[in-house]
C-alpha cells in the first residue's frame, strides 16, 4: 500500500492552458508525490502566448472555497500564486494562519504577465513587509524585487527584503550570469548555479518552480533542499518538449 500523501495547497489564478496557475500546481504536486487542492483566485482569458485579461473572483469567493478545504483536510503548506491585491492577500494570509499559525506559505508574487498587463500598480512598503513578516518564502523575479522593495538596486534590493523574510532570487533576468539563482535563508546568501543551461522557455515557469519549492517541503526536506530540488525539477521541465507548455514526469 502506497505512503499517504500530505495535502498541500494552492491558492493562485485559472489559466485555461494548464500551462500556469493551479492546475500546473497542482500538476507539480501530484509529480512531486503530494496531493494537490486548490482555490482559485481569478479566472484569467489566456493562452500560453496572449493573455487578454482577467476577472477576479472577490474575497467572500475566494474564503468560501477556503473553508472547506481547511475543514476537511491537514494543510500545512501552501503556496500563493496570482491574487488581485496585497490587501485581499493579506486577508488571506490571516485566515491560512488563524487556522493554522504555524502554516508554511511560499509566495510567488506574480506582478506583470509576460504579455505586459500589469497585475499590481501601487505597492504598500508597510503591507508589503507585514506580508514578508508572516510567510516562509517569497520568490520573486529581478522586476518583483525592484516593486517589492522600492530600490533600483535588484541585489541591495532582495537583500532588504531577505532582513524579514527569505527570498528565492529567480535568474531568468540576469543576463550576466543566466539561470543562477540567489537564496538568501535566514538572512545568509547562498548562490544555486544551474547544473546545465537552456535556450528553451516555457509558460508558467514561476508557478511551477515556487509550487516546486512548497510540494518538496510538505515531503520532509529543509528549505535549501527544497530549492534545490526544485531548481531541478523546473530544468526537466524546461527541457521536456520544445514547445512553450511544458510536460510533468
């Protein structure tokens, strides 16, 4: 008889495409070896080239697809995608806490679509570090982090949120040194250089990556090896077809 999984849960938009979103969430989750439950945040009109908009679902949808999951199921880990403001996930962070205050929360703080529709105008600094305080990880890009933290400076940047919360540098945007991503845990930086290099791009990257990150922690290992494995998990998705939607194995 096959090990029970934990359940892990993911709370970020509906892409149509399966590409991002919960379903590859939960995609990533159930290849990981854990089990997948969502709630979705929004409905987004999108493929995994155009994106042509969104409708937010409002805070009373959002909590009533919530209650009964907390209800029915242990959930110690969640990983928090596409949400339509910082005060909606906020509220929502409270709820996860209020039913589980020593609840893990990975936050892939999705800003901009690849297309250039802009999901977040205004940043709050005092929200946004009242955020930082309550959650385990955040993993943004170099674009999030100069939003996120208001410096100019991506580095000196992540290194200002790394003083509240740990953050998971992603390095798609660092031309210099391609896919080398930066860790800072517990306010320490450690480098995670990739083990090959690809030319190949998918849709979703950041979802599965951060989904990635949260599945490997529901299953025992520590943070950093949590990265790490993820790190690679997202390479093999990366090099799994050649096309912009990549396949879970």
């Amino acid at each position: 008889m096959n090990k029970k999984r934990p359940y892990v849960l993911s709370i970020a938009g509906y892409d149509a495409s399966a590409g991002a979103g919960v379903l590859a969430d939960v995609k990533t989750f159930e290849s990981i070896g854990v089990y997948g439950v969502a709630v979705t945040t929004c409905i987004t009109y999108q493929n995994d080239n155009k994106f042509a908009g969104v409708h937010w679902l409002s805070k009373k949808k959002i909590k009533n697809q919530l209650y009964p999951i907390l209800e029915a199921y242990k959930i110690e880990y969640v990983k928090i995608g596409l949400i339509e403001n910082l005060e909606v996930l906020s509220e929502v962070i409270e709820l996860l806490l209020g039913y589980n205050n020593n609840i893990k929360i990975i936050w892939d703080p999705i800003l901009r679509a690849s297309a250039g529709f802009d999901f977040h105008k205004k940043i709050s600094e005092k929200l946004v570090k009242h955020i930082f305080e309550s959650i385990a990880l955040v993993t943004p890009n170099w674009n999030e982090v100069e939003l996120l933290s208001n410096e100019k400076d991506v580095i000196i940047g992540a290194e200002k949120i790394a003083q509240v919360c740990n953050v998971y540098l992603k390095g798609g945007h660092n031309i210099e040194t391609p896919a080398t991503d930066m860790l800072w845990l517990n306010k320490k930086l450690d480098i995670l250089h990739p083990k090959a290099i690809t030319e190949l791009s998918k849709h979703g990257t950041g979802c599965v990556l951060s989904s990635a990150i949260t599945a490997y922690l529901a299953l025992g290992n520590s943070m950093h090896k949590s990265c790490e494995l993820a790190k690679e998990y997202t390479y093999q998705f990366l090099i799994s077809n050649e096309s912009n939607l990549g396949y879970h194995s």
